[in-house]
C-alpha cells in the first residue's frame, strides 16, 4: 500500500493510496479521510462511500463536502474507485460511460471477459474493510453509503451482509437495477441472460426477502433527470411494505442528480449513521 | 445573458449563465449561488470569489462547500472565469498554466497582444457587479474574497476601491507579485517592463500607502508548497505594519494550497464578510 497524497481537512487528514487488489488483479486507488480524533489514539467507526458511473475516489472527496462533519462526529470515509482500472483491464469496446471502466456496478461479473477483474464485490465487501481495518486506526464498525449507481451498490450490500453495517443509505440510487436500462445492460454485460443471477445484486428484490434489516435512509430529489428511467425508488418503497424495512425515503423538492443535491444532504446522512454507530 | 444550468443547493439555487463581456471583448461564464432569502424577496449583499491560475467559475462552487454556510447567512456568491476566453482570444504561445488563459491575473493589460481581451481588472471590479446587480436580487453591499492569484486579485481590488467593498479576504493570496516569479512574469507580460506601472496591481505597495482601510482577513497553510517562493505573506504583514493596517493574517499549521484548506476555513471567512456587512 503506497500513500500518493495527503492533505490536511477539517483538522484531519484526506489521503489516497494505491495497492494490489487480489480480487480484482489490479493495482487499485482509494480514498481515506481520517478526521482529527484519530490523533489521540481513539479508533474510530467507517463509512464507505459508493460512487456514480464515471466516478473514482476524488468526485466524493473533493465535492460532497463531508469532511466537516466526519470531523466533528469522529468517523472515517473510505471512497474507492468505482471498477478495476489499469492496461490490462477490458473496457466496453464502445468505451461507453455506464459499462466497463468506471462502471463496475459493484457485482461479481461471471461472464469473460470480464470475470477475471470485474469483482467490485468482493473488493468493496471484504478485501477493502480487511485491508482498513489492519493499517488505519479504525473500530470495525462500518456504514456504506452511496450515489446512483453507487446507492445500488449500498442498498445490495447492507442487504446482504446485515451484520456487517450498522446502517446504509442512498443518494438517487438505482433502486431495482434488473427493471431500468442501466442494470440491465451491466447485469446482462457482467452476469449473463440468466435473470436468476441478476436478482441477487436488486435491492428491491433483496428487500422484499430481507428477515434482518439495516437501518436505511435514501434520498431522491424529485427534479432528477434519471428519477422515471433508472431510478425507481417507488419500487425500492413498494418493496420496503412488503417486508416491513426500517426505510426512511425522502423526496427532496427541486434537487437533481447532482453533487450539489448530495453535499445539501450528506449532513445527515452521516448523522444517521453516526447514531446507529453509538447504538452498536 | 444566458443561463446554461442550475442547481438546487442548500435550499437555494447555483446557477451559471453566459453574457457578452464589453470590456474583455468576448463571452464569458460565471457561476451565481443564490441562498434561499432571496425566495422571498429579501435582496442580499454578494460575496465575490476570484479563483486562482487554471480555475474557472467551477472550482469554488464544486469544492469549497461555501453554499451551506451562504445559505445559512442570506449571502449571494459570485464566481467568475480566472481570464478572457474563446478561439479569438490570445493564449500564451507556450500554453503555461501560468500566463494567457485561465491566468489574467486581474489587471488591465496594456501590451499587445494582450490588451484588447486581458481587461480582468475592469470586468471584476466593474462590468461584472454592474450586470449582477441589474439582474439578480442582490443589495449593493459586497465583499470581495479569492484564492492564490485570487487572494491577490481580491486584496488588490479592496485596497484600490475601498468604498466598493465593506470587506475584503483571501486564502494563499500572492501577496506581493512585484516580487515573485509568478507575479513578474504575468506583469512583465500584460503590463511591460516599466515596474511603476506593476505597483498599481501590487497588495503590498498599495497597502503601504493606504489611508481608506477595508478590513481583510488573510489565511495561509504553512505547508503550502508554493509558500516560500510565490506567496510571501510576511511582505503582506509587513505592509500592514507600516500603515497600520486592520489585517487578520493567520498562519494555518499543517494545510496545503488545495481546496481542501479553503473548504476547511471559508466558513470564517463568509461569516467575517456578513459581520462587515451587517455593520453597514
């Protein structure tokens, strides 16, 4: 693990580092932001952040406006990038921006050529937290948290590994990704035709299913030029109903797709998860 | 003038339009945050940021996290482009980010060829506060505040319209371009060889011979790579002990020349200028 940059925020500190990312065969860049607890030695709780198609670990860190808080609530941020990236990686041929390079969709693809690198599962889920937790004064308590299709990725992970987060929200994630074209062209890309293998990465239909519930705050502006196409957080609700899920949903009047919505917002975000972390 | 986009912020609105810029002789962009008083009809002072070389109006809308806290206090932001822009306008041949576009250094340019677009001084200090006040529901009251070369262009401005602006702030300003690399090639430049003319532009020299104060709050990282060689805010300290100046200058331990530094500290800053503004 190398350290590239380190700049001092709110008190604390915004780094990034690469390493070798055995899931993903490939040297990886991620984020850290270390708020200014963690000088007197306290150990302190993660949020990981999940960002949108095209993004890396900079667009969070240098947009959402977050380290402020995490610096007065005492939590860390962890940002990866959004695919495995490097010459060897296979990019879509027709280098489109919701397919491919910067757009991993955090599953673990299983068709070629894709399977060799894109893992983004398995690297946000266990070989990220495993790597965090041994080299940076961090608790093993985690949130995640994320953005379209990082949201996606935040929801379907919390879902699936609900004693591993204390809570996870969303900004305008893509709420039922095997049901708008967006996850359908990933999943159909990454996993194949089989719509049995899709369902394990949809939100909604893991909600519908889910017998243990992590504490989930999404929210959407109503402005949002994605809302009716890809996002569909009315069938993230329908499904919440179903079974009962602790979903907070809130539509937020006038706000778009944009980070100016999530640095509006990420206030409380990190609040919420800063609760559920003091709960554990 | 043309609005080219908009987004909900902190209950307010960033929008950027388009105008035809008379003294630059070309079309410029700039960037308006518009808190939410103005919803209701209250008319509110502006805050000018003068980003610094290679910046457009984007930088400080996206990463200095100023709107909650402009939301908070009823201040408009204004942003404008760091030089003249489009295929008729000049650039340096050597396309240096430190001179040409994005690098007008915020004086008016007396040598060809740079002197018909490069008229920054004139469109910040004058075309810029005229369009915005005829157009947007905005008081007369302002402040002007920037980064780098705009924490110069910002102390400059004040220092030579002192009943223009009831406040004035910068982060990292160079301070004292007579006497540093960046500084004497963009004078040498724009302006000639002949260094009489360069004091006119120069924080320091007009702050020693000021009688009419604006008060000014200056920030400075002490790890900032740049300190030594470009910035030289003891030259500023100096100045102002000779004129008794009211100047806060504030040495920060640890922060760089990023944004990260000025996302840290604008909070101070906007509540420093809506303090001048109230006493007025």
């Amino acid at each position: 693990m190398e350290n590239i940059s380190a700049n001092k925020s709110f008190g604390g500190w915004h780094k990034q580092y690469t390493h070798r990312a055995d899931t993903l065969s490939c040297e990886m860049r991620f984020a850290i932001y270390l708020p200014p607890q963690v000088a007197t030695g306290t150990k302190v709780p993660v949020v990981y952040w999940l960002s949108g198609l095209t993004c890396t670990d900079e667009n969070f860190m240098q947009k959402a406006g977050a380290q402020r808080v995490a610096a007065e609530l005492g939590v860390a941020i962890v940002a990866p990038d959004t695919s495995p990236r490097g010459d060897e990686v296979p990019d879509d041929p027709d280098a489109s921006y919701d397919f491919g390079l910067g757009a991993g969709f955090y599953v673990n693809a299983t068709q070629p050529p894709w399977n060799r690198h894109y893992r983004m599962y398995d690297y946000v889920v266990h070989e990220l937290p495993t790597l965090i937790e041994a080299n940076f004064p961090v608790s093993p308590q985690r949130a995640i948290c994320g953005h379209s299709m990082g949201g996606h990725g935040a929801l379907m992970i919390a879902l699936r590994n609900p004693t591993r987060y204390s809570s996870v929200s969303a900004f305008s994630p893509i709420s039922h990704p095997m049901n708008c074209p967006w996850g359908q062209k990933a999943f159909t890309g990454y996993l194949g035709d089989d719509q049995s293998q899709w369902a394990q990465y949809d939100s909604c239909e893991l909600m519908k299913q889910t017998s243990e519930p992590v504490p989930a705050l999404v929210d959407q502006g109503d402005q949002d030029p994605f809302l009716n196409e890809q996002l569909n957080p009315e069938a993230l609700q329908h499904a919440a109903k179903q079974s009962q899920y602790p979903l907070e949903l809130r539509m937020q009047t006038g706000y778009d797709h944009s980070y100016y919505f999530i640095a509006s917002f990420i206030e409380d975000h990190l609040r919420f998860h800063a609760g559920h972390f003091q709960a554990n």
